[in-house]
C-alpha cells in the first residue's frame, strides 16, 4: 500500500472515532479557555524522561478534515438513531456547533495522531497491543480525562516519577481496552522466564497486573520489580 493510500486510511479511521466521540459529548468537552489552562500547566510541569514527545499536528490541517467528520456524523446519526438525512444533517450542524471548536479538533488529532505513531513503546506492553486496541485506549482517555489532560498526561508520562493518579489515568484505559494478564502473559513468553509461567501467574488478577504498570509510572523499574515480586510465585520450578 502506497504511503498516500495509507494516509488516507488512518485519516478516514481518525474521523470516524472522532465523531463517534463527539456524539456522546465527552471527547469534545473542553472549552478552549480549559485547552488554554492546561498548556499553560504543561509548560510549567518539570523535565521528565518522556515516554512521548509533545504532541504536534501533522497531515491535513483541520478546516480540510471537518467537512469528513460532519459526514460521519450524518452516517452514524442515521444509522444509531434511525433519523433521515435531513434530520441527521441538522443534528449534526447543532453538534458540530456545540462540540467541535476548531482548536479541540486539532487537538485531539494531534494527541491521537502522536498516540498511533509511539504507542508499540507503550511502557504497559504497548507492543503486544493491536492498532484497535491502541485507538480504544487513547479515546477512551480522552473521554474520561478530557483532551487537555489526555495531552498533558502523554506529554508527560515518565518511568517514575508520577503520582499515582495520573499513573492510573494511563494504566486503566489501556486495561479497559485489552487483556493485561493475557498481555503479560505472552511478554513472559516472549522474553523467555526460565520458570513455568502457569505456575508464575497463578492466582494473579488482571487488577494486580495493573498495579504493577502503575508501579512504573510512580516508582520506575525499581517499584514494577517490587510490585511484581510480590505478585507472582517466586518458588515456581524451572520449566
């Protein structure tokens, strides 16, 4: 596939979840005075050892992809709601004018065209992760955290060092979005752990895989091995 075919196909993708977004009002929330506020805390949060970089735009500027997200509003419209065209296109001009302000629009895309491009770095197995998953994650952070946080959040996610709310705020949509046991699971696998890995993970808990990523964010490599050692069973023989 030509990279011209392929940037198409991630453009029609982003549009799509975007206007899925902003029909449940969540992912469109922030004001652009709240935008305003949280570069502002960015800019004055300390250096930290990134996972990610700044999220930057890159691609069609917004103006040109907006016509496509009022499009698919009208399709998703007609097809969640049963409405007729006519009807769906108002419904979609008053959600356009109510939850698509210019600046949020190009931030969203911004943040999630930064998330797809790293997200197989993801210090939470990110490379056991589909391009599915991947999408559900960070649009699901951005309906819970808003798309300010969402941005501040992956600007500045770092191997220790974080509290333990903004750790979980990048930990649990990746939980709700995939397996994290079956995750760690085929990470064992992979990297080859001379012990048996059912005897490892018996009686270990989606929730308790999680807390040991939340450990990464606020304690870096030090606290994932603590919180894993005491997770598993170390006694376990040799496979």
């Amino acid at each position: 596939m030509s990279e011209c075919c392929e940037n198409a196909s991630v453009l029609n993708r982003t549009i799509i979840l975007l206007a899925s977004s902003c029909l449940l009002l969540a992912a469109c929330g922030d004001s652009p005075e709240s935008a305003a506020t949280q570069s502002a805390d960015v800019s004055a949060a300390p250096p930290t050892t990134l996972a990610y970089v700044t999220p930057t735009m890159d691609g069609p500027a917004v103006d040109e992809v907006m016509d496509g997200v009022r499009d698919a509003l009208v399709g998703l419209l007609m097809e969640r709601e049963g409405l007729e065209r006519a009807a769906a296109e108002e419904s979609a001009d008053l959600l356009m004018e109510q939850g698509t302000d210019s600046a949020v629009m190009e931030q969203q895309l911004a943040i999630y065209a930064n998330w797809m491009n790293r997200y197989p770095v993801h210090p939470v197995l990110g490379s056991h992760w589909s391009e599915e998953q991947a999408e559900c994650a960070i649009v699901t952070m951005m309906r819970v955290e808003g798309i300010a946080r969402t941005g501040y959040l992956v600007a500045n996610a770092s191997t220790g060092g974080m509290s333990v709310v903004d750790a979980q705020a990048l930990v649990q949509p990746v939980a709700y979005c995939a397996d994290l046991l079956a995750m760690a699971r085929a990470e064992l696998t992979t990297i080859g752990v001379p012990q048996d890995i059912d005897c490892l993970l018996a009686g270990v808990a989606e929730e308790d895989v999680a807390t040991w990523y939340v450990a990464v964010f606020t304690d870096g490599p030090a606290g994932f091995n603590a919180a894993l050692s005491e997770g598993v069973d170390l006694t376990c023989p040799m496979d």
